[in-house]
C-alpha cells in the first residue's frame, strides 16, 4: 500500500514538469545546433569562405567526432561527477562552439568550432536523457524522455523556419549567432531549478570501480547481448540523423527544387520528428518502447523510398512530415529505450556508449551524402542508400533481449529484471 501523500505526490509532479521544461530548452538548443549546419550548407557553398561539397561533408563528420568523444566522456565521468554537473558543462561548450561558428574567418577555423560543438552536444544528449529517466517515475520514462526530445526538434524545426526567413538576403552567420544566444539565460535558469539526479549519491561509490565507466558491467552476462544490440541501432540511427539533417536541403535542390522549397520541406521534417517523439513515448506505455521503435525505423525507410519516386508536391510534404519520425525519433525512442531497459546504476554508462560508439555512423552519413552528391550517380541513390540503415535498425530493434542480470556485490545480490516489451 502506497504512503505517499497528496501533497508530496503534487509536489513530485510539480519538480517533474520543471525538470521537463528546463530539459527541454536544453534539448530545444542542442536540436537548432544540430540542424544550423545542414540548413546553412546551400549559403556556405556560396560564401566567402571557399566550401566545397567535399570539405562541407568533412566538416559535418568532424561534429560527429566531436560528438563521439562527448558521448564517452559522459559515459566515463557520469557516474563520478552527476548528470547534472556534466550537463552544465556540456551547454557550455557547444553554445561557446556556435558563437565560434558565427564569428569564424576561415573554414578551417568553422569546422574547429563545430567540432566544439559536437563535443558539448556529446556530453549533453546522453546526460539529458540520463537525467530525465533519473527524475521521473518508472512508468513514465518513456514518455517523458519523448516530451523532452520533442524540444529538440522544436529547436530544428527553428533552425529550418529562420533559414528560409533570412537565407540567401541574410548573412549565414545570424543563424549561429541566434543559436548562440539563449544559453545566456537558460545556464542560470537550470543550475537555480534542476535538482540533483537522485541516483547520483546511489552510484557514486561504483564510479571508483575499475569498469573503464561501466563497460565491464555493460558486457556481463545477461547483458551483453543487449548492448551490442543498443550499439548497433544507434550506428544506424545516427547515420540517417546526421546524414539526412546534414544534406536534405541540398539533396532536394539537386532534385530540382528551390532553396526556399527545400527549407520548407526540412521544417515538415523537424515536425514530424516532434510530433513523432510525443507521440512514440505516449504509446510506449501501452505498446511498449521496442515496438515503437521498430515500426519508427520502418517507417522512415518507407518514406525515404516515396521521397525517391519525386511525387507529387503535397505528398512529398506527407513523406517529410512521416520521415521525421523514422529520421529523428527512431533514434531519439532508440535512447529511451536503452534508459528504460538496463538497471538505474548502468543507465548512464549504457546511453553514453550507445551514443559513443554510434557516432560513428554520425561520422559515416555526411561523408555518404556528400560521395553519392560528387559522384554521377542519380541523387536518387541517396534515398536507396539511406534507407538501408533504417531497415537494419526496425530488424536489430526486434531482436533487443530483456535484461537479466545481477546488481554487483557492493550493491546488491538479487537479480536484475528490466521492465517487459
């Protein structure tokens, strides 16, 4: 029989939606960083700076890789250090990383900028939604994670919005001038609103165990499955982020479409991916996370082949509105999913590496956008390819395990069991 009062319950509810709110801003600026690039690319090929298609896929790989070392610093230091501390330190570097972006001279000079901005977001994403899961009820993890992320693609969907507003009139520098600013006031914000995730006092002493950040617990039995599993899709979900995010507006002006069209087609997809993240952490509830990502997968590697047969405008809109959720949300359910699967002390540990190690498929989609648009291949060829990804993540999502496995001695002794599909 549960003794929690009505007024502790309220009060609980009340710190929850805080915590999504501030996150959410969080989430909001990492989305409009992300998407700044891909959005600016058509402006930056034209620009004073000398880019070409070669060096702006260097570029959008080299964020990636700044990105994968993010990711396995949080991984490493999480547990020692707190979610929330790392997420501070995070915000920080990539908002410092967009404003070098604006000011830069050189495009050498862009791409160390970007860099510093995937290194921020590295550290970011996997901690935000560490922390959410921390700070919600069991039953609402999903959802939550879901809401949350949705203000990353409200951040995107901001991006898309304020480059077709301003691009080509304006100068490419205001978009990341824009993204540079808000931190200024979210930064103070959380530090004075964000408690301290309730694990961090739980795990602080396994952190001075010698598992190179959880990596020995991530592969013990009963658990490794799972996690070769979790690496594997957020390869493929990280490849079809980057590399669609990176290269849509382009790859739709070599379809023949306008710039400002192409815009317009990046924000339908920034908004499906919102209103799927919603959407799929609602009915994660109901259906169960691993479904949800399974047909999230399966339905972006549909849209990308109704995308590739040039149809209609309206239902072109209809299949960017769709991709959204098999571009975006596949990965971002994908987190949720690892954060609800694996036990509280290795939540940290299994979402940084996940994302870690699937940067490397970050780094692998713009460098294939940007061979398939240099080469004499129909850009059609960038739909076939990229769905080959969204297929593998709907068939290896299928196939997760549940969790069984054994807290270590320090702990406790009794078995593990994740939460059923």
């Amino acid at each position: 029989m549960s003794t929690t009062t009505p007024t502790a319950a309220a009060a609980g509810s009340s710190r929850e939606r805080t915590v999504l709110l501030v996150a959410g801003g969080f989430a909001a600026l990492e989305g409009y960083d992300l998407a700044s690039y891909g959005v600016t690319i058509p402006s930056l090929l034209g620009s004073d700076l000398g880019v070409t298609k070669d060096s702006a896929g260097h570029v959008g790989s080299l964020l990636a890789m700044g990105m994968l070392v993010g990711a396995a610093l949080c991984a490493i230091l999480i547990r020692r250090y707190g979610s929330r501390r790392l997420l501070f330190v995070g915000a920080g570097i990539f908002s410092v990383g967009t404003l070098g972006c604006a000011l830069a001279t050189t495009f050498d000079l862009f791409g160390v900028a970007r860099t510093l901005v995937g290194l921020g977001i590295g550290i970011v994403l996997p901690t935000l939604t560490a922390y959410v899961a921390d700070v919600s009820e069991s039953h609402r993890r999903s959802r939550n994670v879901g809401a949350m992320m949705a203000g990353y693609a409200g951040g995107a969907l901001l991006s898309a919005v304020l480059a077709s507003a301003l691009l080509p009139e304006q100068s490419w520098r205001w978009i990341y001038a824009i993204g540079a600013l808000p931190a200024v006031v979210l930064l103070p914000l959380a530090v004075r609103l964000l408690p301290e995730s309730p694990h961090t006092p739980a795990t602080g002493a396994m952190s001075a165990r010698n598992d190179f950040g959880g990596l020995g617990l991530l592969f013990g039995r009963g658990v490794w499955l799972a996690t070769v599993l979790f690496w594997t899709i957020s390869f493929c979900g990280l490849l079809l982020v980057f590399g669609i995010s990176t290269w849509l507006p382009t790859i739709m002006q070599e379809a023949g479409y306008s710039l400002g069209s192409s815009l317009r087609q990046t924000s339908a997809m920034w908004f499906g991916a919102g209103v799927g993240m919603v959407a799929g952490g609602a009915l994660a509830g109901r259906l169960g996370i691993k479904r949800v990502v399974v047909f999230s997968f399966s339905a972006g590697a549909v849209a990308l082949f109704v995308m590739s047969s040039r149809p209609p405008l309206a239902l072109l809109f209809v299949a960017m509105f769709v991709s959204g959720l098999g571009f975006i949300g596949s990965q971002v359910l994908t987190n949720a999913f690892i954060v609800t699967r694996y036990p509280d002390e290795l939540r940290g540990p299994a979402i940084g590496w996940a994302l870690s190690v699937g940067r490397v498929g970050a780094i692998v989609g713009p460098t294939m956008g940007s061979a398939i648009l240099t080469s004499s291949l129909d850009v059609k060829w960038n739909f076939y390819l990229f769905a080959i990804p969204a297929v593998v993540g709907a068939v290896l999502a299928a196939c997760v395990p549940v969790i069984r496995a054994r807290r270590p001695v320090a702990a406790q002794a009794e078995p593990i069991t994740s939460s059923p599909v």
